[in-house]
RNA sequence: GCCCGGGUGGUGGAAUUGGUAUACACGCACGACUUAAAAUCGUGUCCCUCUGGGAUGCGGGUUCGAUUCCCGCCCCGGGCACCA
C-alpha cells in the first residue's frame, strides 16, 4: 500500500478506467425508480472553463450518484447549447468559421469536464447546431406555425446596431442590448413573432405549483405582470370613432377630465381632418420618435405632451366632453396605448398643472384629510372613499370598481379587462449563426411551412456569415439556397433568410437527452413518459425571465399537441451562486483574476476542487475563491487517505458508533436539501474523531468511503479497492442509520436563571420534573446563584432546557 | 416606488415548529518534531473594565427564554417599473 495520496496517479487511473467500463451509461429500466438531473448545459465559449463553472455540475453529479446508491435509475446527461451571437462573434473575431470554432471550444470544455471525474453518460451528449438536432427545433416552430403561434409582425422592434440584430423584451436589459451593451434602437422590420401572450396566464399560475426559489418564481411572475382591471370606451364627439382604455382605477372614472394617447396611436392618423394643430402634433410625434426608449422612460423627465386640439371625446361615466391630448409618457406597447387622466395620478396631475387642463377630485383619503385634496394642492394616488361620484358616493374605492364597470356595461361602455407586460416573443435574428426558420415565402400562398419530410433545412455554406447590418441575414446573399420552389403550389418560392435566436434549442434540450438518436420524433413518447420531467434543474439565477420562461412555453405548447405527456418541464429547481474571484470582482479575463480548474486539479485533485466548492458556503450563495481555503479539504482528504492505516476487525467505542450514524443520517438529508457544506462538515467532523482513535473498524471505515463517495469520486474508489473491494462504489448500496445509536441515554440539559445560562446538569431520558428538580438542587454551580433568593417559576422542558425564575 | 432574498467572530460560515449562539473550515499565536524550513501533530483563539458583564445590522415589543415571532427603521444583493 502506498503510503503517500497520490491524487494525480489515482485520478487519471480512474478516469481511464470508468471510461472503459462504461459504467456511467443510462439506459430505460422501467423496474427501478428513475430520476433526471440536469445541469443548464453552457455554450462552449472560447474562454474555456473556470473554476466557478463547474459548481452546478458537481452538484448534480453528487445528487445523482447518491440517487444511484440509493437505488434510482439516473438520467444525467450533458450537451452544448452552441448557437447564437456569442458563438459567432467569437468566429468573427477570430476568423474562423462559427462551426469550426464551436467543435475546438466543444472539445476543449469537454476534456475540462472530463478532469473532474463527473459521471455524464456522454452517449447522450446532445448539440444544438447538429442538424439532426435542429430537425426538432423547426419541426416545432412548423407546429407552432400551424397553430397560428408563429407569425410575421412589421411593428418596430429592439433592434441593436453593434450585433446588428433584431432582439426580443427579454433581450434588452435597461434600453441596452443583454449581450454588449449598446443602447438599443426601435427599428420598424418584418420578423417571426411567436404568441407567447397566449400562455401568459398559464405560464403564472402553473408557477404556483413548482418547486423552485421564490426569488425566480416572484421574478417571473413580474415578467409576466398580469394585472386586472377594465377596458372603458371613450367615444370621439361628432364621429364614430372611439378611444378604448385599459384601466385598473376604473373608481376615479369620475375625476376623468381629458384622456392622452400614445404619440404612435394609430388613430391619431384617422383624426388627422378634425386635428386644428395638426403641423404641431406631427411635430411632436416626429421628435418623440427620436427619444431613445431608455430616455424615455425615466421619471425625472418633465412631463410633455400636445393637445389635439379640435378633438373632443366623451367621458362614458359623466358623459362630459374632455379634451384628447398625446404625451410620450404613454407608452404604445402597454394596455390599449391610450389612458385617460385625472387628478389621482401624479403624471396626469403634472401635465394637467403644466398646460393648465381642468382637474377634478373624485378619491378621498378620509372625511379628516380631504381637504388639501379637494383644493389640489396635492395629488392624492391611493385608494379612499368617492366623491362627485353621483351613486357612488362614499364608496370605497374597492367597493366601487365593480359597480362602476356594472353600471358602464349595460351601456356597453365598460368590460372587465387583464394585462400583461409579457410581449410576444420576437423569435427571428438577422444573423448567420442559427437555425433557419423553415418557412418559404411563396407570392401566391404567402409564407408556407417546409414539409416536415423535408425538414431539417440546413444552415448552408458561406463565403461572409458577417451581419449586413441591413436587417437582412447573411443568407439572403446566397441565391441558389434563397430561391427554391414553393412547398404548396409548386411556383417560385423564396425561403426564409432569418434565423432563429439563441434560445430556441435551448428550449426543449432537456427532452432530446431522453432520447437523442430518434429520427422520426423530436422524443419518444414513452420513453418522455418515464423520464419526464426533470427532477432536479440546477443552474444560474440569471435565466429567470429569458431560458426558463422560453422553455416553460415550449414545452406547454408541446403538452398542447401531445408530443409530451407532462406540462411543466422541471419539477424542482436550484439555482447556483455565483464563485467570484478573491478579489470580489467577477472571474474575467479583463481583470486577470480568472482560476483554471485544470490548475487547481493539477497541484490539489480533481477530488479537493470538488469538495471544496461544496464546502465553501450554502449552494445557491455567490462566494469567493480562496486561495487558503482550499487547502482545508485537501487536509480533510489526506485525513480520510491515512484512516487506510488503521484499519482493524476490532469494533470502535459507543461514541464513534454514535457520530458515525448521526453522520450517515446528516449527509443524506443534507444531499437531499443541497446543504452540501454541512455534509461536508460532518465527515471532517467523522474523521477528526476517527483520527483520534487508535484504530478504525473496516466496515466503519467503508462507511465513511461511501459516504464521502459521491463527493470525491476517485480518492474513494481507491481506497475502496485497496480495502479488497471490487464493486464500483457507484453500484454499491448507500449506508443506513440506525436511530437507535444515535438516541442519547443521557442527556445534557441547560439551566437557565432569569435567563441567563448558570450551569449544565446530565439527566437520564425520561426523567421527571421532580427528578430533574432534584439534581439541580445538588449542582453547586446553578445552587450558589438559589441562596437567599425564592423560585417562583421552575420550568422544565423535556430534553431541552431547565428555565428558572427567581425573586429577591 | 412596488416585490423577493439576505445582514452572526479576523475570514467562509453553523444553529430557527422559540430552548446550552459561534459547529466545521481558513487565518493567526504558541508549543512539539527538525541543523533549519516546509509538511504534520498538539494547545489556544467573539469582545470587555473578566468570581462578572456584553454581543447574531439598529430601536422597541411578546415570552421563563428571541439569531428565530411581532412592530418601526438602516444597509447589502436581486427582480419589476412614467405599466395607466
């Protein structure tokens, strides 16, 4: 027996060993339990791999191995999500072409992967630029297409002059593009929109039954931002034009003195006869198409706006005529585009103020601080009781909103209404890097779907795959692709040049793992139906509202045509915290401060960096490297390596029998829960007491190794081995507990006097008050602090603490 | 502004159906081994005016007892936002 830990020899022996057993191959065993881990697969990106990568990967190899001791069949699976920008500006960068680049960086990731001794069954291994792939990813847009989901829009779009793209809502972040940061224009271009709106509502209520982090949950819900209220029908005086508006303050109705649309209301134009100062109006709609989103949507801006003067409309409550004004705080993309204004919403109230618009109060706070309100010397926003609200009066605001829409109904003027700020998801990019959008525009049949015989459309060859910049894609350039023969009618057909945006194979991957070689479906049924749905999604926080809302969709689109059998793909989730470098400072290569996982599995073990990201702090906690702290979990391996040496057929102490299964027990709860580092600590917390003892038990020692198992692969199967085992730890059976040696005879109890601790007594289980009562008495550390004082209270809580009250 | 999460030693952190706060690890100090160093092992390590007192962001409250529950703040991280 060597005597020394050799991590680098014993790594690559098992490595090379594991791999040639294949023992990390999953197949369908309907007769055992299953279960699906998955990591949110990377885009292999030129940088390679550091060392906060691999967090989320090593957790879900730990929970997977536990769960295959633990007698499931597991589905753990990796891929490459390598299409999009990122991938192609790295080609260009580099002059080398997209393809080219992602097989280098595949490789690359891949071989880091390997050094970490995860248990991927590679021959699942899927990629989203593989056309045998993307067949699936546009066998799905057809569908969507068929259904009426997919369809082309002409309506001004996020559009970003760096990437030279078209980009969805979620794309943007702040008016910037996601991606570099450069501030986003609105362009007017013909895309591929898909009706995400329609699952809107499905989308937030199914969010109530997963099991993720609230934070992700409470962010989608955001995203998603359905609110409830009414849609109120302003009529235009001496016209049959009418204004319709989305409101979730339908009480203050009757405080309603002029309504503002959105400069781009496309009624604007049918008012254009009626419009007195029409140069003005055009003026101004001209200028605010210049402001750039991000400015437009800060509140410090004062407020602007221009009457459309000659334009009256009718307020359908009080049947006023009120005036009809444009301002750019009124944005076209929200509600009907259109609001109509009063004095309880500051906004309204500052514009009014600034141009000198009639104000009426209909919302008081209270009977007491009216006042100030009826005079508008302020604006008052909340809820309260109405006024000059003819029937309503002295209603609550909550109170009156159903009435007023009752009343407005039966006039047909009013209808209960829901919003959302979710917009459609704008789904085509105007770049070369991504998979076609399978559609042929035909000048007969408009655009027609590609036979799914003909499917996949392959992403062809070319000379540029740089961006036009024109908002056409490089593939326009290239005639004998461009023009075929239209699907439908057999004429001349142009295909589609767009393609589609990074997170469309991302969106269904975690169903090709099930069943990647299929050829004649996107997955098979049956095997969807033992699989599906992950169990366990681990991955980063920053996918809230993009990743995991896409594939929320998708995948209830495909429950929707009965290509899966489940409606939600990703029973729990666990997000990953971040690892920063020492400094703080994210790991980049811009602050040289970025740690190779190669390096540290160099000089320490691939076994030392895994346990050591576990043990750095709670899992979904953002933490940072540390050069010293690393070294504790070598120092615990090394402990754990020499217990080899004492190895006896002798049985430990009661004590160690004790920490021993407590320790069985804490380490799979713990793997269950994700609390990783406390696992972690109850090994070292084992082994620091077994290191004291003057030998090891065989079978207590084998416990340990298979505990620690899951965590350092490679040191235990070593070790196991050496023990003359010669099952793979993996095939081997996780250890049980037994309560029974856990459970205390004796027990050590707190006394507490007027709250303070005084002293600890040692009680047998099952003692009575009166016993317990009796030992305190004679435990001169807690006695002293009784002399010359009454007991008033004298409290026992059955194995937990004594609490004792005392008086002068 | 609204919503979600968090604040504990020199550092990462542990402990919550209310019951002995600071486990485990790093760092540091001292000691052993060594010609010496590294490594390893051992001891100590929340603070103070230390027979005692104080401390889980701050201020109150409930309780025999609060890191945990309630009220009011402060700070940090994240989401949404001229959203009608």
């Amino acid at each position: 027996m060597s005597d020394t830990y050799d991590h680098k020899e014993i790594e690559a022996k098992w490595r090379k060993k594991w791999q040639e057993d294949g023992i990390y191959k999953t197949e369908e065993d309907s007769s055992k339990p299953k279960y699906y881990c998955l990591d949110m697969f990377p885009y292999p990106s030129g940088d390679g791999l550091h060392v906060g990568h691999p967090k989320g990967y090593i957790a879900t190899d730990i929970v997977s191995r536990y769960k295959k001791m633990n007698g499931f069949n597991i589905l753990h699976p990796m891929g490459w999500d390598a299409f999009g920008l990122p991938a192609e500006n790295y080609a260009i960068k580099n002059k080398i072409h997209p393809r080219i680049a992602v097989e280098q960086n595949i490789e690359r990731f891949k071989k880091q992967l390997e050094l970490l001794g995860f248990n991927y069954d590679w021959s699942r291994e899927i990629n989203t630029t593989d056309p045998s792939y993307y067949k699936w990813t546009q066998w799905a847009f057809i569908k969507m297409f068929e259904k009426g989901l997919a369809y082309e829009s002409n309506e001004p779009i996020n559009w970003c002059p760096s990437c030279k793209t078209g980009l969805a809502n979620e794309d943007v972040e702040d008016g910037k593009c996601e991606r570099c940061g450069t501030v986003v224009e609105k362009k007017p271009l013909r895309q591929w929109v898909l009706k995400i709106r329609e699952y809107a509502d499905r989308l937030l209520s199914d969010v109530e039954k997963l099991d993720w982090p609230e934070s992700i949950k409470e962010s989608q819900r955001n995203w998603i931002g359905k609110s409830e209220g009414a849609e109120v029908i302003f009529k235009i005086k001496d016209s049959d034009l009418e204004v319709p508006i989305y409101t979730t303050r339908i009480d203050t109705i009757y405080s309603g003195t002029f309504i503002i649309l959105a400069p781009e209301h496309p009624l604007i134009d049918s008012l254009m006869d009626k419009i007195e100062n029409s140069e003005l109006v055009e003026q101004y709609r001209n200028d605010v198409s210049k402001i750039e989103d991000k400015d437009r949507t800060t509140l410090e801006k004062e407020k602007t706006g221009v009457e459309l003067k000659g334009v009256i409309a009718i307020n359908p409550a009080t049947k006023e005529e009120v005036p009809v004004w444009i301002a750019d705080f009124v944005l076209f993309q929200y509600g009907t585009g259109a609001v109509f204004a009063d004095a309880h919403d500051q906004r309204d109230f500052d514009l009014a103020k600034k141009y000198n618009i009639p104000l009426k109060v209909s919302i008081v706070p209270n009977n007491e601080e009216r006042e100030d309100v009826e005079k508008l010397n302020t604006c008052f926003e909340g809820e309260g009781i109405l006024i000059n609200s003819e029937e309503f009066d002295s209603l609550s605001s909550a109170e009156a909103r159903p009435k007023i829409i009752e009343k407005l109904e039966k006039e047909g003027l009013a209808k209960k209404a829901t919003n959302y700020k979710l917009r459609d998801w704008v789904f085509s990019r105007q770049r070369y890097w991504g998979e076609p959008i399978p559609i042929i525009h035909c000048q007969k049949c408009g655009p027609v779907a590609v036979p799914e015989a003909d499917l996949p459309v392959k992403l062809p060859e070319v000379d540029s795959y740089e961006p036009t910049g024109t908002g056409e894609s490089p593939l326009a350039n290239i005639s004998e692709w461009v023009n075929t023969k239209c699907p439908k009618c057999g004429g001349e057909g142009k295909r589609e040049t767009n393609t589609m945006p990074q997170w469309a194979g991302s969106s269904w991957y975690y169903l090709r793992f099930e069943d990647n070689k299929n050829d004649s479906a996107l997955v098979d049924k049956e095997k969807e139906k033992y699989w599906s749905s992950v169990d366990l999604y681990v991955g980063g926080a920053e996918h809230a509202t993009r990743h995991l809302i896409y594939a929320r969709f998708w995948h209830k689109f495909l429950f929707d045509i009965g290509a899966v059998n489940y409606d939600e793909p990703f029973t729990k989730l666990q997000h990953v915290g971040l690892i920063n470098a020492s400094d703080g400072r994210k790991m980049s290569k811009r602050w040289g401060n970025v740690i190779n996982p190669d390096d540290i599995v160099e000089t320490l073990g691939a076994d030392t960096l895994r346990v050591y990201e576990m043990f750095m702090g709670p899992f979904d906690q953002g933490v940072s490297w540390s050069e010293d702290g690393v070294v504790g979990p070598r120092r615990f391996l090394e402990k754990v390596w020499k217990l080899k040496n004492k190895i006896s057929e002798e049985n430990n102490s009661d004590e160690i029998e004790k920490i021993l299964h407590k320790t069985i027990k804490k380490v799979s709860e713990d793997i269950s829960s994700m609390s990783f580092n406390t696992a972690i600590s109850q090994m070292m917390i084992l082994t620091n007491a077994l290191e004291k003892e003057d030998f090891v038990n065989k079978e207590n020692y084998k416990t340990l190794i298979l505990l620690l198992a899951p965590f350092a692969p490679h040191i235990t199967e070593e070790i196991n081995i050496q023990m003359g085992n010669t099952e793979y730890l993996c095939n081997q059976k996780w250890p049980e507990y037994d309560l029974s040696k856990i459970e205390e005879k004796n027990l050590k109890i707190g006394v507490q006097i007027n709250g303070k601790l005084r002293g600890v007594i040692e009680i047998e289980k099952g003692f009575n008050e009166d016993q317990v009562k009796k030992i305190v008495e004679n435990t001169p550390e807690v006695v002293r602090w009784l002399e010359k004082k009454t007991i008033s209270k004298f409290i026992y809580i059955p194995e937990k603490v004594i609490s004792i009250v005392i008086s002068e």
